[in-house]
C-alpha cells in the first residue's frame, strides 16, 4: 500500500520502507525490487546493466531462448499442418487464456482463444495447401515473455489450383505457460490474393 509520498510500501516480503522525499523512479525501484520474490518463477529480483544482460533486466536464460525458439518453429510446423486441413497442431501450440489476439492474413483483429481457434478451424477448412517457411527469424526472449520477427514465405492454393504467393512479414509473440511457451499473439501482413482467392474478409 503506497499512501502518497509520506506513506510506506507494503510487499508480499514484509519490507516496510519509509518513502517521504523519495522521488517518483525511487519508490518505484523500491516497488519492483519488493515484488521480485512474487513473480513465480518470472525473475526474482531486479539486475540491470550488469554482466552478460548489459542494460537488460532479467535476462534470459540460454533454455529461454532455446524454447521460444522452438516455439516458433512449432508454430510453422502447426500452421503447414493447418493448410491440410489438421487444425489439432495448432490448437497445441496456442495459449487458450482471453488475452490471445490475431492479426491475420485476412484482415481484422480477433482477441481471445474462442475467437482465434475458431478461426484457425475455418482457416483449416479451406484446406488452402502449399507450404509456408519461416526465414530470417529474429528472436528476443525474456524469463516469461518473447517474441520473434520474421518473414513467411511460400505459397498456397486457390480453390481451382492456383499458386498464391506468400511473402509476409510476421510477429510472435509467446509466454511461458504451464504447459511451455505458448503463442500468444500472431502478426502478419494483410494478403489480397488471399482474401480473393479463399473470399474470406474480416
């Protein structure tokens, strides 16, 4: 409990510290610094600008980027799949929480895991075929948190057989779940050839 700038802070640790005269970056200092031992398994306290994180706070562990990576490569794996028509990868490599959100190829903005599944089940039924790769992918993990930019590049099918190019940029963005790091936002250019070709529009 913070009570203006005479008050005290109270954290989960039981540190009590007097903050009159403290400035407004201190007190927070002094907030973060209290709830570290409170993030789960996030970081348990705040070290910025030394050793190999430089000015990075909590810095990733070799294992976080190795799984955010895997992640990514999951979810390319999962979305080839989809263009056959097997939704059931995809729906493995997702987070389900309400807080999940998609920028898709098709326009629009979905939010949520009921909204972003069933559209990866509608996507499914299209059966677009083609494949699709992942190149120059740039990953940036965090103990809890990471993302990657990338570029998607392939092709899919029209209904009566048709090439699609695809080349997209992309974002990623994955946290750490109980169940390992789940996607958790999807980015990607808006495809014209793709809205004409599946007349899907969001």
């Amino acid at each position: 409990m913070v009570e203006g700038l005479a008050g005290v802070v109270a954290a989960p640790t039981s540190v009590v510290v007097t903050i009159r005269a403290m400035t407004h970056r201190s007190i927070a200092a002094v907030v973060a610094l209290s709830l570290g031992t409170s993030l789960s398994g996030c970081c348990s306290s705040l070290q910025c600008g030394a050793g190999a994180g430089g000015a990075v706070c909590c810095p990733p562990s070799d294992a976080d980027t190795a799984g955010v990576r895997a992640a990514s490569d999951a979810f390319y794996s999962a979305l080839n799949q989809m263009f056959v028509g097997n939704v059931e990868p995809m729906n493995a490599v997702w987070s389900h929480e309400s807080d999940v959100s998609q920028l898709g190829p098709f326009g629009g903005r979905l939010v949520g895991w009921d909204a972003v599944g069933a559209e990866w089940k509608r996507e499914s039924g299209l059966k677009l075929g083609g494949k699709v790769a992942a190149e120059h992918v740039q990953v940036v993990a965090g103990v809890c948190m990471g993302y990657t930019v990338t570029e998607e590049v392939g092709e899919n099918m029209t209904a009566d057989g048709k090439s699609v190019k695809v080349r997209f940029r992309a974002t990623n963005v994955f946290r750490k779940e109980r169940g390992g790091w789940k996607l958790v936002h999807h980015h990607t250019d808006v495809s014209e050839a793709l809205v004409n070709a599946s007349g899907l529009v969001k």
